[in-house]
C-alpha cells in the first residue's frame, strides 16, 4: 500500500518556485517590485525592462502549466493541493505588479506622446511598441484637436507646437524638478546642490528634485518611494 502511495506521488508534477531563494535577495521578482515602485513615482518614463518582463512572464505561463497539470493528476496530495494554492497566489501576485508597471508606463507614454515623438532620449528608454502607440496616440490627439477647435483660429494660432513667452507650452513634458523620495541602496556619491554637498550613505532616505538623482537612479544605486 506503501509502495503504490509513493508510486502515486512520483507522478506529481513538481513546482518550482516563483524566483529562486538568492542570499542578497535581489531576485527577477524583486527587480520587478523596485522597477515598478521607481516608474510609479519617478515623473519621467524609465527604461523598459523588457527582457525581465519576458523572463517572469515566460515563469508565470510554465508555473500555471504546472498547476494544470498537477490539478488534472488523481493521485494529488492534500500537501499537493495545498502547493497549488501558494503557487496560485503568488502568480496572481506577480501578474498584479506586471499590469500595474505596464498601466503605468502606458499612462506616461500617452501623457508625454507629442514630446516622445520629438526627442530621442527618451525614445531610447521605450520599446518599439510604446514608440509606435505614442505615435498615434499623438496622430489621434493632433487630429481631434483640429477638427474641434485648431481649424477655426487664425494660421498663426493654429499650431500645437507654440511657445507662447507667458503662458504654458503646449507639449508637455516629463517635470523633472519635481520633489522624489529617494533610498539609497547603496553609498553613493556626493551630490552637490547650488550652495551645499549632500551625502548619501547606504538605507539614507532623503527628498529632493528627480533630476538631482536621475543619474544615481538608472545606475541603480538609489530606488524612490
């Protein structure tokens, strides 16, 4: 009777873990969670995380292939089950942080289309998916504002691309001197400010423009909160 259980529980399908247990933590998961919470809070687009985006997708679709397969296996255990159901929750996890990061890149690159379209840097930081949806997000936009309203003022009036002296610009643009938390992950650098140097030792928590730690930012060596 022994013997057939434990023939029984070989066929179980094992599951793997979300991310490996890594000592420094920093796992694809967590990667994520810092990429995510940085997009969320910084006022500029980011780089893309395409190929950790691919990885952890391609983690989640074979985790889920792994809960079918042991679902539809007669011989599962309640330990089995019980498995199942961690497994389930931390993918619902992981594809809450995956729509929440996309949400919000795609919210920025429809906010910023008309600048996106027109400077190469940040360009550079989107993948060509949010390039070509930038661009008719802001072929869209360009084309109902002057069917409504841009075709019935004068010629001189008639251009998104103005910079009138005293009123706002009529593209907008990431703000940049906008105030950030920022937590250093590790010692960093001294940052000078116009009359002062600031020190950021490592866990030092401070606010202050996003351009003053912009750079320290891709390097990875601080995150926002």
């Amino acid at each position: 009777m022994a013997s057939a259980s434990a023939s029984a529980s070989t066929r179980v399908v094992p599951i793997a873990p979300i991310y490996d247990e890594q000592e420094d933590n920093d796992t694809p998961l967590s990667q994520l969670t810092r990429h995510w919470m940085n997009e969320r809070h910084a006022p500029d687009i980011l780089p893309a995380q395409e190929e950790l985006l691919s990885s952890l997708l391609d983690h989640i679709r074979r985790q889920s292939e792994a809960v079918q397969s042991l679902r539809g296996e007669p011989s599962a255990s309640e330990e089995d089950h019980i498995r199942i159901m961690l497994v389930q929750m931390e993918v619902e996890r992981v594809k809450f942080i995956v729509r929440s990061y996309v949400r919000t890149r795609l919210f920025k690159v429809e906010k910023f289309a008309r600048f996106i379209m027109t400077d190469e840097t940040i360009q550079a930081r989107i993948t060509m998916a949010e390039r070509a949806h930038a661009s008719r997000h802001a072929h869209l936009t360009d084309r109902h504002f002057h069917n409504v309203v841009l075709q019935s003022l004068p010629e001189t009036q008639s251009h998104l691309d103005d910079t009138p002296i005293f009123m706002p610009p009529m593209i907008t643009k990431p703000d940049e001197t906008r105030a950030v938390f920022v937590h250093a992950l590790r010692d960093c650098p001294p940052l000078r400010f116009h009359d002062k140097t600031l020190e950021m030792k490592r866990g030092h928590i401070s606010l202050m423009p996003f351009s003053f730690i912009q750079t320290l930012l891709l390097r990875g060596d601080v995150e926002l909160l």
